[in-house]
C-alpha cells in the first residue's frame, strides 16, 4: 500500500487566502472586510482554541492589503532578543510599502519581559506599523497589550463545516472516501482543524482514505473524558473518570496529559496557571510511577478541585 507521501502539507495547500473560503466566524467577516476595505486596520489580538483559524485570519489580512509584513513563530522566537533585534528592526527600517504588518503567532509563549518591550515598540512604531497577535491563552498576554489592541474570539467552526472542508480537499486530491468515515475524523480532532486535516493526509492509501478505527476509539474517549471534567457534581466527575479510563483500556497517557493541557481553558478558568503546574508535575512523574492510571487519576482529582468559579 502506498500512503499519500506528498511534501505539501494539506494545511497550506488548502489553507483559505479570502474571506469566501475561509471557514465560520461570520461574526468576524464583517469587520475584517471592513479593514480590508480601508487598507488600514487597528492593531488586533485574535484568540481562541489551536487550529481553530488564527493565522489563517491574519494572514488573510496582510495578504489583502498593501502592505510589508513580517511573520514570526512566538512558540519558537519568544525572548526579549528577537523583539528588540528582529521585531525591531523590521519596523523601524524603509520598507517598499508605506505600511507595515507584524504577525506574533503563539504570542501567549512570548515572556512577560518581552511583551513589556513589545508594548513599546508598538506605541512607538504605531504610525506605520500595526501588530497582529495570536494566541490560544489571552490570560498570557499582559494588560498593556491587550489595552493597546482590538481583541477578538476566533470560534471554531461547527462539524459540519470542517467535514465539508475535509470533503472539498479529498475531492480535490481525487481520494475516495466514506461520510462516515470523514465523519470520524472531524470528531476525533475537533475543534482543532489543522489537526483533523493533517490526521486525513496520513491517513490516504492508494487513492483511498483508510481510517484508524482505533485512534478513533481513543478520541472518543477524551471527548467523553472532557464532558465528564466539566460536570458540576465532584463525586460522579470522579467515578465516571475512572470507568472510563478502565473501558478504553488506556495505557498510553502522554495524549491525556495533552489533552488537559489543550482544554485547560474550558474547565480552568480563573487559575489556568495552576491547572498547567499541575499537569507539567504528572506529566514529569508519568514516566516514574508503576501504575500509569493511579497517577493520571491523580491528577484529575487535582485539578478539579483547584479553585474555581465553578466551587
């Protein structure tokens, strides 16, 4: 069997490059249009789950206006040195524009120390340079910023629409595929979009999407396991976390540990912070327990008797 070993990830091949193709957030698109229109637009935070859309937006934006824009990965350059050299040096020079973008991507990774020097660089450079921050925890980002921008959600999109999208890529890649299947997929990856496209590439066969029955099995665990978490009574929380994690026989943790980590701000609002401490410690102790469940089931227990607005 021959998988689909193209080098171009389906993530940027299809990714949108207009308002018409990009997927949801219709209570977005009149505003962005609007900018698109006045080829100006304010500095902007856009926030919201991973893969959800994000930087598919911002690079909409610096695409479709007359501008020279600047892209950084805040997840891999998050220090003050590439604000202060990079960040820097790209505003403050003569571009072949008037008007200049610079997109933060994962901004939430950038020290506290260098969004302080970002701010000023952004008041500084304001007349010409306009800042397009990213990121899935807006907690992260410090007031001064968030002052200093335009904050919008970015929502994901609903099932159905990421399933037609999946269905709109494989009929372009020629792949014959089962609704149920593809079906499979969005549930199993949802909300993250990028995830979902990524899982279907790898799993192409010979011109045939061929799903991993099992994968699915194990997501939808965790979608399960999530519903559970954000239950209001503690005792059955419990009890129904521990059936659950015996049913599916989960023995490998690590997507666990993820997954907690990705949906902190569902269940951890008001002491995010805390929830990641927690998860960071057993996720370090998971590789030096004997008994893997016990020391997951501790975790949860953990977490969901933090403090919260929820108690």
């Amino acid at each position: 069997m021959e998988k689909n070993l193209s080098n171009t990830l389906w993530v940027e091949k299809y990714r949108p490059n207009n308002l018409d193709t990009y997927i949801g957030n219709e209570h977005l698109k009149d505003k962005v249009s609007a900018y698109l229109e006045s080829g100006d637009l304010p500095h902007l935070l856009l926030y919201g789950k991973a893969g959800t859309g994000k930087t598919t937006l911002a690079k909409i934006l610096v695409k479709n206006i007359e501008c020279d824009y600047l892209y950084i990965n805040a997840s891999d350059e998050n220090n003050v040195e590439t604000v202060r050299t990079k960040v820097k040096n790209f505003a403050s020079t003569m571009g072949f524009k008037d008007y200049k973008i610079i997109i933060l991507d994962e901004c939430d990774y950038i020290t506290p120390n260098a969004q302080a020097a970002l701010r000023n660089l952004m008041e500084t450079f304001s007349k010409h340079c306009r800042f397009i921050l990213t990121c899935n925890f807006v907690e992260r980002i410090i007031d001064p910023i968030q002052s200093r921008c335009q904050s919008f959600q970015v929502i994901p999109p609903s099932k159905k629409e990421v399933a037609l999208h999946i269905h709109n890529i494989l009929k372009e890649e020629g792949i014959a595929s089962k609704m149920d299947d593809v079906a499979g997929l969005v549930n199993a990856g949802y909300p993250d979009i990028r995830r979902v496209i990524n899982s279907c590439q790898r799993q192409c066969v010979d011109g045939l999407l061929v799903v991993d029955k099992q994968s699915l099995v194990e997501s939808d665990y965790k979608m399960k396991l999530m519903e559970i978490i954000k239950k209001e009574n503690k005792k059955d929380a419990f009890k129904g976390v521990r059936k659950l994690l015996a049913d599916s026989q989960v023995t490998d943790f690590a997507e666990l540990y993820k997954l907690m980590y990705d949906e902190v701000d569902s269940y951890g609002t008001g002491h995010i912070a805390e929830c990641i401490l927690i998860i960071a410690k057993y996720q370090l102790s998971d590789s030096q327990v004997v008994d893997k469940e016990i020391n997951a089931m501790a975790m949860i227990c953990l977490l969901y008797t933090s403090p919260s607005p929820r108690d």
